[in-house]
C-alpha cells in the first residue's frame, strides 16, 4: 500500500493560504495578522516540513524537494 504525504502538505499549503487572503480582503473586520502568523509558521511552515521529509523517506524525491521548499516560503 503507497501512502501518499502530498495531501497533508497541499491542506497546509492551501488553508494557510485562504487564511492569508481572508485577512488581505478584510472579511469579519480581522486588522491584527495574528492568526495568520501562526498559521504560517505551524500550519504552513512545519507540516510543509514534515511532508517533505516522509516523501523523501518512501522514496519521492520530487515531492520531498517541492514540500521543502514550499516549507520555507510560508513563514518568511
């Protein structure tokens, strides 16, 4: 059975960038980028990592290389 780390990173990816742009428009009059800090070092950030990281332990180098760097984008 291949189990598969991409849906893990792309949720990470994906939520911690609707988050960034419910925040860009303003929805429910969010002034404070709180919430979008956190999301972007844990969520965004370290799942990123370790999706990264199993992709690379069952052998997808390709994944393990996109996840990673994508890792690093988030929280800068």
């Amino acid at each position: 059975m291949r189990v598969f780390f991409s849906d893990s990173g792309l949720f990470s990816f994906a939520s911690t960038t609707l988050i960034l742009s419910l925040y860009n428009v303003g929805a429910r009059g969010i002034t404070t980028p709180n919430v979008v800090v956190g999301m972007a070092l844990f969520c965004g950030g370290l799942a990123q990592l370790l999706a990264g990281m199993w992709e690379f332990a069952v052998g997808n180098t390709f994944g393990a290389t996109g996840k990673s760097s994508r890792s690093f984008f988030l929280p800068s």
